[in-house]
C-alpha cells in the first residue's frame, strides 16, 4: 500500500488476500485472488500509488510483466485492456457499494436492465417519482416506483377551466372516470391528482411524503440547458423568461412546479426539458441567417422541441436492433397534434424541424408549420395585429385550416373516405411535408440505418405511415405493407414494418415520455450529488487543448513512408503504451493544406483525422464533431507522406471535447461508462 506499481502481477498457484486500511488503521479484507486473478492493475495503469496491500495465504506463485513490457505489449492490445478495466470496475463498483450504503445514497449506483438504463431496477433501495406534464387545459401525472418499470397511478384531468372537466385514473386496483367536475386551475388540479393518488378508492400512496422527487416536462428552457436539472431559483427564473417563446406551455408548466414545490418542500425537484436533447445541434443547423444583433442580443434561434421523446425512442430502437446508438443515423417523426422530425446522428440531435417556437416545420393539427414570413408582413399590412397573428398560426392553420373538419387526423381521414376533397388534399400536404423532411434529412446524416414513427398518429394510423413511406424505396426505405396493416404498437412497444430486402428498418415505437422523465429526473438528482465540490478537490483533473494529429492504420503508414519504415516513438503521452511519433504528414483538403501533422502511435485498424475547427475552412472540409473512433459518414481527405499519396475515403473529424480518467477517479465523480 502507498507504492507505485512497477509489476502486473497474475495468480499462477495459491490464493492472496486484499487488505485495505482505513485511517485509523484498522484492516478490511476486501477480496482473495485465486489462480488468474490480476493484482497491481490500477496502480500500473495510472501511475497512482496502490491504496491496498497483497498479501500471499501460503505458498503463492505469480507471473509479473513489467510496466515498460505492460506499456509496450498488454496495454495496445484491445481484449487485454478490456479484460482489465473489467476487473478494476467490478472491484470498484463493489467498494463504491459499500460506500454509499454507508452514507446513505441510494441512486449512486443502479442496475440496468437494457443497454441504455431505461429501466429502473435497482440494486439499492427503491423510490417513488412523480411525473407531471401541466398544460394550459390539461394536467397528465404518472407515478413511479423505481422497483418496477410501468408507473404503478396514471392519471389525466382534462378541460381545466370547464365546467365538464374530467379525471380519468388507472391503478393496479382498476380504472376510474370522473366527469361534469370543476377544476379551475393548475394548482386546483394539483390538489386533484395528490387526493387521487392518497385516496381509499384508486389511491397508490399513504403519505404524501412517500413521494421523493417529482419530474416535470417544461416545454421551453432556451439556450441554457444541456440536461434535465434540480430547480432551484435560478432554474425558474429561466423558466420565465422562455414563457414568451412557448405561452401555451411553459407558464403552466411552471405553475405545476411552484405548487407542488409548496406541498412537497422535501422532495427533489427536476426539469425536464424539450429542447435539451437538441443543445447537441451544430450552430449551422440552429442558427436563423439573421444578424449577429439578432442573435446575440436577442437569441434568435431554432431550439427544437419533442426532444424527450426523440431521445427515448432513438435509445429503444437502438436497444430493440441490438447495436451500440453510436454507431446508426437515425429520423424520428414525432406525428400527433403537435409534429416534429429529429435527424439523430450516433446518438445525437443534429437537425430538427421545430425552430425557435413550435410553430416551425412540418404541418400539424391546428399549426401551420414552416410559411414564407413574407406573408406575414402581408398580413400586418392588412392590419392584423399579433395576436390576431398568433390565433391565426397557432389554433386556425394546419389539418384544421386546410381541411375545414377538425385538428384531429383520424377525424379528417373520416372525412376524406366520405370525399370531402378538402380533407384530401389537407392529408396530401400532410405527408409530403413530412416525406420532404425525411429527404432532407437523409442527405443531412449522409445515409439512414433507421425510420422511426412515435406520436399518436404515427404508432396509429397504417394510412399516413404508407403515405409518407410511398416513393422513398429508391431510397433503401421499403415498408413492409402486411405488417403495416396488422401493426399494433400498443400490444408491443416496438413494432418493425421493414419490407424484406430493405436496407433502412422501418419501425413504429410507443412514445413514452413519462418514463423517460422519470429517467431524467433519477440522472438529475444523481448529478446534483455527485457534483458536491468537497469530493473533489483533492484530485484536479488537468486541461489542455489537444493538438490536429493522424492516427494510421500500418498499410496506409507503409504506403506513405516506405515498406522498410516504422513508426518512430518521439515523446509517450498520458494514455499508457501511446506516443507521439517521429514521423509528419501533410493534410491535403479540396480547398487548401495543413502540413506536418503529427501521427500518433500506435497503429490503428482504421486512420483517423483529428482536425481543428479554423483547420476546416482552411481545408475545406466540414468534419462533424464525433467521439475518437467514431468515423462512420465522415469526410475523407488526402494523406501526403514521403513516399506518396493516400486518399481515405473517411476519417475526418473535430474531436468531441472529453476527459479522460481512471475507472476508480470515474466512480468517484459517480460516473459510470
């Protein structure tokens, strides 16, 4: 204990124990290695002193690599490494355990069941999470216990406001509708949901402080949130100054979030927000070609929005094909009243068609979606004033204006098997919007693995999904017609409509918001602990900006430098085994050069190119910011050496800004990979 590791050391005879102490020194056995287990790992891996010691129970042999022979062998060999880093997790995860059941934290650690964590079984004890989505005349809430994963109360007030208001309650015990009631407001709908959930009848809850964290959906959250968020004051001061940008969903919101905060002041508290998922868009896709003025001063810019659903169902779909997310490009078609497309690419939003407001983008239930602005200076001409503007595009546009029938789809669908020849051509606008934006985005993600449709009309209605997918086969999107017919996502979460021979899977995925707030809402308040400064300061993690570098495979290096070359280690980087070599290369774009770029050893099994954003231009090349080893739809470039030329196909990116650290410095800053 104390020593820094010169040896990984493997059990070849006997056993050793592991003995950890404490600072008062008292001695903890924390594990016994048998023949095979590693000893040594961590310290040898991060050059930090070893925090236990290793002690032989009798007659013990072991094989020892040494640390130059560690560097140079085990640590470039990938099937090592993760074998090791395994084995650092499993015992970490272990201590990390022990740890928070000591102090009482009881999200720092939970099993998933899925690949992407949306479940909630947990291995500690479980909690109960409230989920809210408060609308202008409409209250949804579902509660969850976290040892199960369906909400064990789902409940919906509707015609908030209306004399003929209603509460419609699903339990384990049954269902329950109450109509003809009053409920004048957001907080007396409040008060109806809690009597709901602690009542005799259809009640889930004896005390209202069973409830420990309460998840809320906010529409509109701006420019400043990356995640979903504990609110605090700050939070709802922001919360407030997006209202004007969402006025039919973000005071409302908020009016749930300051009532429930009086009636449950022990309880966490967590946005969730719309546009979160969408922070990730590059500025190209999210800026408006407006002033700098404009977009400084007054955040003129598209936010996207439907971005908890876009998020969860890119994360099922991954789950359902059985492949990392980071490796497909992905379109979600969120269709319902209200409608958005999510171009997702590895996991990220990349483009979306709602703007700055909602109002932006496809055609929808009562919106008119995407119009010339110039019609609207028109139409100020003619005297309209804004709120007149407002009616006009928010509640008289879309399914409804076109059709003259209804907002509701099935309703004009109804009414154009009667040949109403409004509601067909409200029907054809509809989905050629929408076909359009698939296009678009198509060419906006350089290919498509996968097709999703959520929302009520998309995992509803067989019509429009045909519609949309007709003509798009030159495209590699084919729908299976039989399966489309008989698809009926509510038996199944995930529903596949892919025609045999079709390169993009075409699926149909229930939307569920309420579980990925409650998702959210489980991460936030993890984040919120984890980021206590005093756990921290004794181990500052170290900054810099990386410099453009090449990683190559040993072909393309051969054909760049000559047959008879290696690469020649000049300086060994942090990571273990890695240098930085000798060897240049030039970097030759469509628009200019960058020359003597550095490669970095070792060989790689595919080359990449990390690049700079003024380095793009210069080049004249658009690299997508991606994770290292993330290439697929890359950019090529040409590679130029001393001996010749090599042009890749791919490989060329901004790096993603990231950190790099130890499995145990990991766990401590309660991150798990």
């Amino acid at each position: 204990m104390g020593e820094i590791g010169r040896f990984l050391c493997i059990i070849y005879e006997g056993k050793a124990e592991v003995i950890s102490t404490d600072g008062a020194g008292n001695k903890k056995s924390m594990a016994t290695l048998t023949r095979g287990d590693l000893m040594g790992e961590m310290s040898i891996l991060t050059g930090e002193p070893s925090f236990t010691d290793v002690v032989a129970i009798g007659d013990c042999k072991t094989v020892r690599i040494p640390r130059e022979t560690f560097s140079s062998v085990i640590a470039t060999n990938p099937m090592a490494v993760t074998k090791i880093a395994q084995t650092i997790t499993k015992r970490l995860i272990l201590r990390e355990r022990e740890e928070a059941q000591k102090v009482g934290i009881t999200t720092a650690l939970r099993q998933q069941n899925d690949p992407y964590d949306l479940e909630f079984t947990s291995s500690v004890d479980p909690i109960k999470i409230l989920v809210i989505n408060s609308r202008i005349t409409s209250l949804k809430y579902a509660l969850f216990d976290t040892a199960y994963s369906i909400p064990i109360t789902e409940g919906l007030i509707e015609k908030i406001g209306d004399p003929e208001s209603c509460h419609s309650i699903f339990t384990t015990k049954g269902s329950s509708k109450e109509c003809k009631m009053y409920v004048g407001n957001t907080a007396e709908a409040i008060k109806t949901m809690l009597d709901a959930l602690t009542s005799p009848d259809y009640g889930v809850i004896g005390r209202l402080d069973e409830i420990k964290a309460v998840g809320y959906r906010v529409v509109h959250g701006g420019d400043k949130f990356f995640n979903s968020v504990v609110i605090n004051d700050e939070v709802i001061d922001s919360i407030k100054a997006c209202s004007p940008l969402a006025p039919l969903h973000n005071p409302y919101n908020l009016a749930a979030i300051e009532e429930m905060a009086k009636l449950l002041p022990s309880a966490g508290h967590v946005a969730v927000f719309d546009t979160a998922f969408h922070r990730s868009m590059p500025e190209h896709a999210y800026r408006y070609a407006l002033s700098n003025d404009l977009f400084d001063k007054e955040h003129l810019r598209r936010y996207g929005f439907h971005g908890t659903n876009h998020h969860y169902v890119s994360l099922k779909a991954a789950t359902y094909l059985k492949r990392p997310i980071n490796e497909l490009k992905m379109i979600s078609c969120h269709l319902g009243h209200g409608a958005s497309l999510c171009a997702i690419d590895h996991g990220r939003s990349i483009d979306t068609s709602m703007g700055m407001t909602p109002l932006e983008g496809l055609m929808m239930g009562s919106r008119s979606g995407d119009i010339d602005p110039g019609v609207l200076l028109y139409l100020m001409k003619l005297g309209y004033s804004p709120d007149e503007l407002s009616r006009i595009l928010n509640l008289e546009s879309g399914l409804k204006g076109v059709s003259g029938v209804s907002n509701y789809m099935k309703e004009v669908l109804d009414a154009a098997e009667t040949g109403n020849e409004r509601a067909k051509n409200a029907i054809r606008m509809y989905c050629y919007r929408v076909k359009k934006y698939i296009g678009a985005y198509m060419a906006a993600l350089g290919g498509l693995d996968v097709l999703i449709f959520t929302g009520g009309v998309g995992e509803n209605s067989t019509e429009i999904r045909a519609r949309i997918c007709q003509g798009l086969e030159p495209f590699g999107i084919s729908l299976w017609d039989d399966a489309n017919r008989q698809s009926k996502p509510f038996l199944r979460q995930v529903e596949e409509l892919t025609a045999p021979g079709s390169h993009v899977r075409v699926l149909v995925i229930q939307s569920n918001e309420k579980r990925m707030i409650a998702r959210e809402t489980l991460h936030a308040i993890g984040r919120f602990h984890s980021t206590r400064t005093d756990r921290f300061t004794a181990h500052p993690i170290p900054v810099n900006v990386s410099a453009h570098h090449v990683h190559l495979s040993e072909n393309v290096f051969h054909s760049l430098f000559g047959q008879d070359r290696s690469l020649t280690p000049k300086i060994s980087l942090s990571q273990p085994g890695q240098f930085g070599s000798v060897e240049t290369v030039n970097l030759i774009g469509p628009k200019g050069r960058v020359d003597r770029v550095r490669i970095l050893g070792p060989y790689r099994k595919e080359c990449q190119v990390e690049i700079a954003r003024t380095e793009e231009f210069k080049l004249g090349i658009d690299a997508p910011v991606r994770d290292s080893g993330d290439v697929e739809g890359t950019p090529g470039i040409i590679l130029e050496g001393e001996r010749g030329q090599v042009k890749l196909e791919k490989g060329v990116i901004c790096a993603r800004r990231h950190v790099h650290m130890s499995p145990e410095d990991a766990l401590s800053f309660g991150l798990r990979d």
